[in-house]
C-alpha cells in the first residue's frame, strides 16, 4: 500500500479460443475471463479514479487525451455504477456467456442495484 491505495496482483494467463480472448487464472484453468469485459472495467474505474481526483475535468476531455470518441469513454464509465457484487462476479469470471463489453456499451444500466440484479438474473435464466 502507498499513498492510501491497495494494489492487487493477479497471476493470469493469456489465451486465444476462436475469436474471444479468454484469461484464465494460472491457479485454476476452469475459470475463464472476457479479457475485453476485464480491460474495459479497468479502463473506466481508472477514468473515474481521473474525474475523482481532478486530473481530468470530464470525460471529454478523457476521450481526447486517449484519442477517443466522448461515447466510448461515457459508455465505458457507467461500468463504474456497477453493484459491487456485480463487478466482483465479472472479475471472477462468473458472468453469464453472452454479457460482454459491447452488451454494456450498448444497453443502458439502471444506477439502482436491485435492478441491475435483475437484469443479471434474467441473463443466467436464459443460459
């Protein structure tokens, strides 16, 4: 810890199955990540952690230093309103198969967690 801030280190590896990028913990190859889903999770906690702290002053001005369209980095920062258990099962890599990144990108999300639950419930009823 420096400065106030818990750093996490996870052992991951990298691997190609069809099209999808899959990461799978080193510890246990069963368990299989959206590398996509995980990179853009980061990207946006790490851009809110920038309009938090004043470093930046919008996401506009985020989508221009990243050489980005404003959408992409205001789709990608709802992933922040996310329920914590949520993001926690997207990071274990317990989501339901067809809840990726472009499905986040394009359906809006309710800030209210119950309902964000819902939607997730509906999702791993139709798996």
């Amino acid at each position: 810890m420096k400065d106030g801030t818990l750093e996490t280190f996870v052992p991951l590896t990298l691997r190609r199955r069809g099209v999808r990028r899959l990461v799978q913990h080193q510890a246990e190859d069963r368990d299989a990540h959206d590398s996509t889903l995980i990179e853009g999770m980061a990207r946006a906690f790490h851009w809110q952690r920038l309009l938090d702290s004043g470093a930046m002053p919008s996401g506009s001005a985020i989508a221009r230093a990243e050489g980005l369209h404003h959408s992409v980095v205001n789709e990608l920062l709802r992933l922040t309103l996310l329920a914590p258990d949520i993001v926690e099962m997207l990071m274990a890599g317990r989501q339901p198969r067809r809840m990726s990144l472009i499905w986040f990108q394009r359906h809006p999300l309710p800030v209210d967690w119950a309902a964000q639950r819902e939607i997730v419930r509906r999702f791993e009823e139709k798996a």
